[in-house]
C-alpha cells in the first residue's frame, strides 16, 4: 500500500512536526514503508516566491482602492522590490546563502513596512549597521531582518487576501473550541481564498507524486484543522478511491465526544491517542477489506452516524518496538529558520532544525489539577531505555547528518536525564538538545553541569503561578525555593532557562497575581530565568479540576453540545478577582525582562490600574539561592 503521512498547514517553519517521522519510523519497524510531506512549509514557499507574491498583488490589484488597508497599498507600491528580494530572502533564511547577510544589514536592500519600527529604537538612534556588526553579529542581525521582512508579508496577506493566515497557523479559529462542525463546513465550501488555492494545488500535486493510497494527516493543534480538512478534499478531488485519517493531538483531546458525521463527507478515520497500533490495525483493514472489528481507538461513519471502535484491549507497542523516526522525504535543507524575538532563549523555538525525540511517553508527575491527567498521552508513563534513545539519536545523526534535538517529554524525567547524558559522554557523541523539565530539587548543580557536558543547552519548565499557595492548590509539586534552586543550577551550568507562567488560577487574588510577577521579576535578575512567557488559566473537560470545579470555587457553564470539538470549558467564579485587567501588564513585563529592561522597577507600574503592592520580601529569591 502507498502510504503518505502529512503534517498540514500550520505549525512550525524551522522544523519538522515529530507526527509523521515517528509514524513513518514505526511503520517501517513493521515492514512497512511510508513517505512524508510538510505541507505547512510547502504552502509557505509557493506563497512567499515571486509567482506567489505576483497572485497576491493581482488579488490586491483587485480591490477597489477604498478597501485597500496602508499594508495593501504599502505592498503595491514596493511590488517589484518584493518580487526581487522574496526568493533570496528565504534562501538565506534556509541557510542556502550566507553572503546575503551584507547586503541586508546595510538596510537598503529590504523594503521595510511597519514591522521594522522598533528597531531604530532598539539602536537607540545609532547606525544599525554598526549595531549588527556588535552585540548580534551579521547573520544574527540580518536574519532578524529577513524574519521581520516575512512578518510583513505575513500581515499583508492577513489583512487583504485571507484573514484565516498566520505564520505559525491557518484557520485556527475556526476549529478552536468548535462545538459545531457548521463554521468549518460553511469555510470549506465557501469562495477559495488565494490561501486555499495554492492548498488545492498542493494537494493535487502532492497526490500526483506520491500517488498515495492512504493519507494520514497529523492535527495537532487547531490551527491544523482547517488546511488538513482542505487537503483531505483535494486528495479525493485528484484520487477518488484514497483514504484519508485524521489524528494527533486535537483529535485525541477534543474530538473524544464526536458525534458530527459531516466531518466524514472529508476523511474516512479518526484515530485517538497514540497512532501507531490504530494506523497499522487501519492500513490492514483497508488492504483486507473486511469487516473492522480489529480497528482500535477509531471513528468511521457508517450510514448517517459515526461509530466509535474502541477495538480489543491490546496494549500500545513497547518503546523498544516503536522503531527510530524516520525523518527521511521532509526537506531539511528547506525549513527556514526565523529570528524574530532576539531573547537568546525565547528564539529556540524559531531557529534552528531541531529534531525531535522522547525519552518517555506520558509524564511521570501526572497529578497537576489543570493538566489533561485522564488522557493517555499524559497518564500512561513509559519511560524508553537511555541506551536506547542515545541509539535511535545515533541513528538519526547517521541519516540526516544534524545533531541538533529537541526532546519533546512532558517532562524529561531527572534519573533517565543522568542516565543520557553519562552515555552520550561515554559515547563521545556531539548532540546539541534542549526539552521540558520540571523544577524541582533533582535538579542539583552536579546534574545541571553534567547535562551541559552532554550537550544541553536549555530547559524549559512550568512557574504557573509562581505563587506558593497556589501552587500547592494545584497540586503541582513544586514550591518557589526549590524552583528558584533548580533554576539557579540550571543557569549556572550555563543553561539557558524558560519559565512557561499562568495567571487567572481558580481563587487567585490580585495580589498574588502581582505577587508571582514579583518573584517573576526577581528570577530574571538573579539569572535564574533568561525567558518567560504568561498565558490565562483555561479549564479543559480532562483535567481535575473539570471533576470537582466546586472544590475550586468554579460554576461550570452549560456545554454547547454541537457534536463536534469539547476540549475547553466555560465558567464562573463568583467573587473571583478581574484577571482580564491584568494580562497586558503582565505580558509587557516579562518581554521587557527578556530583553534586560525594567527589571529594577516596581512591578505595580506595569499595570495599567491600581494593583496591590507585592508582599514578597525584595531578597526573597535570592535568600531561596543563597546556599546553591
């Protein structure tokens, strides 16, 4: 059977989603072969090539000049030079030509719209050039450059030819929270954008090469749904008898109620949980054209209604017989590597070819009350072998010649970490890597400096709160000391560090809102924390607070009951503080620590309303870290 496994649009440009290399890595540890397309890439070099950005300024060209918005007309007038730079553009964010470094940080080269305004700021009115050539150096300097460059583009597409695209995602807010298949439906079949053209013709293309006979199509996130959904069609459009299945993570969190058959006028499969087994038990039941008994964690439609096959209890395959990841058919040479944010940290997520690997499946804390701890991916702890992992990293090194890893645990687990990088050392094996941990005292200076030696250069980690009372509320696991210690170590081994930070939690106060950012503020300079970002509390029907909202002071509103998506859940919390008010403060605080600024003022003048004044004493971190 021809099979093709294809990360939709959108998720990441430097690299490959993990999706289809592990499935495609699984399949041929069964002797099977399967071949791999990123048709998020893919669609962004057609857009962002001379003929693409011809289309868009025809689409503009179009437009009565009244409904023209400035990055419309801005695009216009500088049409030609656009046409000119795009393609060496992204050949240099490719890494293809170097040279063109010299040329983008004279700052005539590049037409430059709106996104390119702080930077004389950030120069503090002095020549960029010679900015460049200091504390970023070229290829840094004209990388952030070519970045902000695509970022225009970005916004010229959004604002004029298809309010759906983004750079990181398409159509997302049609599939987020969709208790409705209706939106999605009604984008499908309406007018074509020049988005959804250029995926018409990438999927008739792609079905032209590959010829598949059976399609899998990783979403992980909603911003998959729709362009997955898009190439579903055009893949029966060009193949008529092709069978196309749906998986990843928002089918395996908010499709676990389905009930809407419509979405299968699309896709033949949806599969939950770890794909592998389902994928396999699919592929034969094609080929074997039998009844689908065998089928397991799968949707189908049979008639008008959608039947659910929870298939026989057969365990997942060990991770001895999951096979190494595949990740030969995706472009490694193509993916493009941004520079948008010039945080040493925060920029790991855009630059660079990281390859991705586990050490373990699951998360072996599992208990956080936020966290989705009923579903598999995060309940069903299976920890894989070091020696195994530093294998399949060798092997992958082999094949693709990059020794760059991002290992994407829940999180990395500290025994197993040690047991990693004592063989990579053993090994004298060059890797450079980076993944989630959590920040807890098994972090000591001696594991922080022994990870460095092995070839960590980051860590990432949940503060949530970063509030003590709540984060023995939620079960976390940590406290602020022992986190503050960690981190410390971390740092110290020379570590870059990236505290992921919430606000709004069931019964926080204000207070300990500005308190976290207070501790937050100390973090940053003490050098424990390089990076941060804060998001709002959300409340998902798998968590444990979704169980028992009362014990946490929440009133669950009525579900939408649609037959679609049930992931995220809405809710009151009477008498519960206005968190709303304090998000920007909160967000402009931190990106201003990431860049070295503010940090020694008060933490209430980031607000934009009277807030309380922070309890937390001004040494408190440095008192927790004083012993490290």
């Amino acid at each position: 059977m021809r099979i093709l496994l294809v990360t939709p649009p959108l998720t990441q440009l430097n690299a490959p989603y993990p999706a289809t290399a592990h499935l495609a890595g699984f399949l041929r540890a069964q002797g099977r072969e399967a071949e791999q397309a990123d048709a998020g890439l893919e669609l962004v070099l057609r857009l962002f090539s001379r003929d693409g950005l011809a289309r868009v300024a025809g689409r503009l060209a179009a437009l009565p000049a009244r409904r023209r918005p400035p990055s419309a007309r801005r695009f216009l007038a500088e049409a030609a030079r656009y046409a000119a730079t795009v393609e060496p553009v992204v050949g240099f964010l490719q890494g293809r030509d170097p040279t063109l470094a010299y040329r983008l940080v004279t700052r005539r080269y590049l037409p430059e719209g709106p996104r390119f305004a702080p930077l004389d700021a950030d120069a503090a009115g002095g020549d960029p050039a010679t900015w460049a050539f200091g504390a970023l150096g070229t290829q840094d300097y004209a990388r952030h450059l070519a970045s902000l460059y695509l970022d225009d583009l970005t916004d010229v597409v959004r604002e004029s030819v298809d309010a759906r695209f983004d750079l990181a995602r398409y159509g997302e807010r049609l599939a987020a929270g969709a208790a409705s298949f209706t939106p999605l439906q009604r984008a499908l079949r309406g007018p074509p954008t020049l988005v959804d053209e250029l995926l018409d013709e990438l999927a008739e293309a792609l079905a032209a090469r590959h010829k598949p006979e059976l399609v899998g199509l990783t979403i992980p996130f909603p911003g998959n749904v729709y362009g997955a959904l898009r190439l579903a069609a055009g893949f029966k459009r060009a193949r008529p008898d092709v069978r196309i299945v749906l998986g990843g993570g928002y089918a395996s969190t908010e499709l676990r109620a389905l009930k809407d058959a419509r979405v299968f006028e699309h896709v033949d499969f949806i599969v939950l949980d770890d794909g592998e087994l389902p994928l396999l038990r699919i592929i034969e039941h094609v080929e074997g054209g039998g009844a689908p008994a065998r089928l397991l964690r799968t949707y189908r439609r049979a008639g008008r209604r959608v039947v659910w096959t929870p298939g026989p209890e057969t365990p997942d395959p060990a991770p001895a017989e999951l096979g190494t990841p595949a990740f030969e058919g995706l472009p490694l040479d193509r993916y493009l590597s941004l520079l948008e944010m010039l945080n040493p940290m925060h920029r790991l997520w855009s630059d660079g070819c990281w390859q991705k690997l586990a050490l373990a499946h699951g998360c072996y804390w599992r208990r956080c009350a936020f966290c989705d701890t009923r579903l598999p991916y995060i309940r069903r702890y299976r920890p894989t072998p070091a020696d195994l992992v530093v294998e399949r990293l060798e092997q992958v090194v082999a094949r693709t010649g990059r020794t760059g890893f991002h290992f994407v645990d829940e999180a990395l687990p500290p025994a197993l970490l040690r047991r990693l990088a004592e063989q990579l050392l053993a090994r004298g094996i060059t890797a450079t890597w980076w993944g989630n941990v959590r920040f807890e005292p098994e972090f000591t200076p001696a594991l922080a400096r022994l990870m460095a030696r092995a070839g960590c250069i980051a860590v990432t980690g949940g503060l949530e709160c970063a509030h003590d009372r709540l984060l023995t509320l939620m079960n976390k696991g940590i406290t602020l000391s022992g986190a503050a210690r960690a981190c410390r170590a971390l740092s110290d081994a020379g570590l870059l560090v990236h505290a992921y930070l919430m606000f709004g939690f069931p019964t926080q106060t204000v207070r300990e809102t500005v308190e976290g950012l207070e501790f937050v503020r100390q973090m940053f300079a003490a050098g424990c924390l390089h990076s941060a970002f804060w998001h709002r509390f959300a409340l998902t029907v798998h968590s444990p607070i979704a169980r028992e909202p009362e014990a946490f002071g929440l009133r669950l509103a009525p579900a939408p009951g649609g037959g679609f998506a049930c992931n995220e859940l809405a809710y009151s919390e009477p008498g519960g503080a206005n968190h709303a008010r304090l998000g920007d403060g909160l967000r402009r605080a931190v990106h201003a620590y990431m860049h070295g600024v503010g940090i020694e003022n008060p933490v209430t003048g980031w607000f934009a309303s009277r807030v309380p004044r922070p309890g937390l004493a001004p040494d408190a971190v440095e008192q927790m870290i004083a012993w490290i």
